[in-house]
C-alpha cells in the first residue's frame, strides 16, 4: 500500500522535512506503517494527517514512535477517530519529549475534536 511505502520511505529520508497527508482516508494500519518510519528517522519536521480515518490504535503507535523521534516538532491529527484516552497518551508523549507543546492551548482541549501537537 502507499503508507507502508512511505513508512519505509522514511526509514531512509535525508530530505523531506513536511509531509502533508490530510484527507487521504489513511487508516490505523496507515498510521502503524508511518510510525514505524518515524521511530528512525531524523529529517521529517512536520506531519499533517488531519481528516483521516485514523483512531486510537494508529494514534498509540504514533505516540510509541514519537518516543524515539526528537526531530518531528509538528503533528497534526485533527479530524480522525482519535478517543481522548489516545489524545492524553499523545500529548503525555510529546510533553515527556521536552517541546514545547503548543502554540494555542485551545489546540490540544482533551474534549475537541482537534489535536495538534506543536
């Protein structure tokens, strides 16, 4: 599938710094792939998966892979299936990565259904 391609794009990616993947109809088994990717690689600065189809499952295994990544610096997963059980682990994640975590503290309300981690 495309996601398992890119997931395994980014294993080896020197380049790419923003990738833009909103309205893609990306699954949990989508975002699983991308995440393993993400565990690795150092480049990617920004990712945009807004208005997916992705839930808890993709969203945990993002937040397992933001554990080992300290490059992505934005994640944005407006718009899926995402429980705030998922969102609290998420911003658990990316608050224990030492970033700042948000620009507008509106973007991260447990109770909305946005989510962008900055």
């Amino acid at each position: 599938s495309g996601a398992s391609a890119l997931g395994t794009a980014l294993l080896d990616n020197t380049n790419l710094r923003l990738l833009n993947l909103r309205l893609n109809s990306l699954t949990d088994a989508a975002a699983k792939k991308l995440a393993s990717g993400l565990r690795t690689n150092n480049t990617l600065t920004a990712l945009d998966l807004v208005f997916n189809g992705i839930g808890d499952t993709g969203a945990l295994a993002l937040s397992s892979a933001l554990e080992h990544n300290l490059t992505l610096r934005e994640l944005q997963l407006g718009f899926n299936h995402v429980s705030n059980y998922a969102k609290l682990g998420l911003r658990k994640t990316w608050t224990e990565r030492g970033k700042e975590m948000v620009r507008n503290p509106r973007d991260l309300a447990v109770y909305e259904s946005e989510l962008t981690l900055y």
